[in-house]
C-alpha cells in the first residue's frame, strides 16, 4: 500500500482543515516545499497536493506551489481542487503534476470528465469520491449533492476508471480513525461490478487516519493507498514510523 502525505494549501501556505471547514484553518508551514522536501527524505515518493483555494475559486490557483514542488523534488504528485477546465489539466500537468484528481467535475460536468478519461488516460485521472452521509459532496465540500457514494463509483468504474480517492468528511481531520466500514463497502460493492474492473481498482483511503496501526488494516483490506495529513502535522504518526513502512512494504 503506498503512503501518500498531504500538503493542502491557501495562500501558498501548507495548512490543514477539519471537515473540509475552512473556519478551522491551522497553517502548519509558511513553505510547502520545505514540508514536501522533508516526505522525500523519508523516504516517501507520492504526495497528495490540494489547492483549497482553487476548489473554492472553480479553477486553478496554487499552480506555482505545485511548480515549486515538482521542480525540486523526485515526489510523484496528485493534484487537486478547483480543476474545471482543458486550462486547468493543461497548467497541472505543465507545472509538473503526475496526476490530477477530479471531484466536482465528475459530478456536475459528467461528459466533461469523462472525456479527460478518455484523453489522458485512467493513469493520469483520479475520481475524487467524497461523502457525507454516503452522499457525494462537492465544490471544495461545501455542498452536497443528490449522488449516493457507491453507485457514483460504480458509474465511474464501468467508465475506465481505475484510480479512487475516498474521503469520509466526517473523519477528515478529526484524528478518530479511518472509515473503515465504508471502504470495507466500497471494495466488496465495487467487486460485483464486473471481475475485469476489479483487477484496476485503486483506491486510496483519505481521512481520520490517526495512528501507525491503522496503516497496515488498510492495507489488508485491499486499499492501494492512503492519505495522511493532519496525523503527521500533529505528530500523532511520526517519519520515522512511516519510512518503516515503506521500507518493509
């Protein structure tokens, strides 16, 4: 299972929220790159970029962190929030993203998302597949839409898609632990899609995760990644554990 830390960014600045509440804003690091330098001594080679101010503002904004961090590091990066438009892929993917992730999109401009899967390939897109009450949520999680969590996925998946990331709001910075139960849903519901799809399934847990242990019960489970943020800014999980892991697994 890969390891992938977060940096999610306002105003150029590496900060976490709780729920998706940008009122809880805790900036951790004045430089993003710093944070993202010292994953890479550790051993880490993925990480999970947000810009939180491009997923209010409907489009690109933090382009230049994104540059920064590419340029400087060997780190395969995941890019996301706001992304609405052919501009906005091209300036990721220019500014040195490995791939994008598509949330909103996917949900209000199906045909839109849809033809950068076909176009750039189910390697290059990530399905953003964010819930509330199993229901999907949208525009940086601020709202909430009419689409239930797991027939979403299914559509997607039927589509080509192979790459899902799955956050809980309700756990997301809240350091109580992982959704265990939901991703323990969405693998056995996506399994009965059709045994082809299984095999390219990929899906990267997101929120709650809070301690070392909870790391390899995901990894049991069949989840390809996960994504740890607020645990690492809060020392609840240390670097050292982590390049462990990745040295082991």
């Amino acid at each position: 299972m890969r390891i992938i830390p977060a940096i999610d960014i306002i105003n150029g600045k590496c900060v976490r929220l709780s729920k998706g509440d940008y009122a809880t804003k805790i900036i951790y690091n004045e430089n993003p790159l710093e944070v993202a330098k010292m994953f890479e001594a550790h051993g880490v080679k993925y990480l999970h970029l947000v810009d939180l101010d491009g997923a209010k503002a409907s489009h690109i904004v933090n382009h230049k962190v994104l540059e920064s961090i590419a340029s400087n590091t060997n780190l395969s990066i995941d890019f996301g929030g706001g992304l609405k438009s052919e501009e906005d892929l091209r300036v990721a993917f220019e500014c040195g993203a490995n791939q994008i992730t598509g949330g909103s999109i996917a949900v209000k401009n199906p045909l839109t998302f849809k033809s950068w899967l076909k176009n750039y390939g189910a390697d290059k897109i990530i399905l953003g597949a964010d819930a509330h009450n199993e229901k999907v949520a949208v525009g940086g999680w601020l709202e909430e839409s009419d689409e239930d969590l797991i027939p979403f996925i299914q559509n997607y998946v039927k589509e080509g898609v192979s790459y899902i990331i799955c956050t809980d709001i309700s756990k997301d910075g809240m350091l109580q632990g992982p959704s265990f139960e939901l991703y323990q849903k969405i693998l056995s519901q996506i399994n009965d899609v059709t045994s082809s799809a299984v095999e390219k399934i990929k899906l990267i847990a997101s929120g709650g995760i809070s301690t070392f242990e909870e790391l390899p019960k995901l990894a049991e489970m069949g989840c390809e990644g996960t994504i740890i943020g607020k645990a690492i800014y809060e020392h609840k999980i240390s670097m050292k554990e982590i390049e462990n892991f990745i040295l082991n697994n």
